[in-house]
C-alpha cells in the first residue's frame, strides 16, 4: 500500500509540474482536462493550424491522439 501511496504521489507531482509548463508555455491558464479549453488555446490562442479531417461538426476542433499528432509532427493535411 505505500509503494502506491508514493507512486500516487509521485504522478500528481508530475503532473502538476507539466500542467505548470503546459500553462507557461502557452501565457493563459487552462485545464488539461477539458477538450474545449485546450482546444481553445492550441488554436485560438496559439493559432496553431486545425488538422484536416479533425473539425467533423464538433462544436471545436478535435484534441484526440490522432490530431495532436499531427501537429507535434507538423502534418496538417
């Protein structure tokens, strides 16, 4: 029970610390944990180019997998 105690720890520490730099990095708080927020930063705050194919009448662009690959790998079409 401790070893998971202190890996429970241990992610939320992490995990503080990425949301911290994802914060730092784009200038404006958000929440990780909400698709429309950060979809909100990545392209309207950052405007970063909407992958093709991940604007299918959703009420934003996607943040999936597949989307945020695109744009770590810069292919947008």
């Amino acid at each position: 029970m401790e070893g998971c105690k202190s890996a429970r720890q241990h992610l939320e520490t992490k995990i503080r610390q990425l949301e911290e730099r994802a914060h730092e990095l784009a200038g404006v708080l958000f929440s990780l944990s909400v698709p429309a927020e950060v979809a909100s930063v990545l392209y309207t705050h950052l405007k970063l180019p909407v992958p093709t194919g991940c604007n299918k009448g959703k009420q934003h662009p996607s943040t999936d997998k597949q989307a945020l690959d695109a744009l770590m790998y810069g292919y947008y079409l």
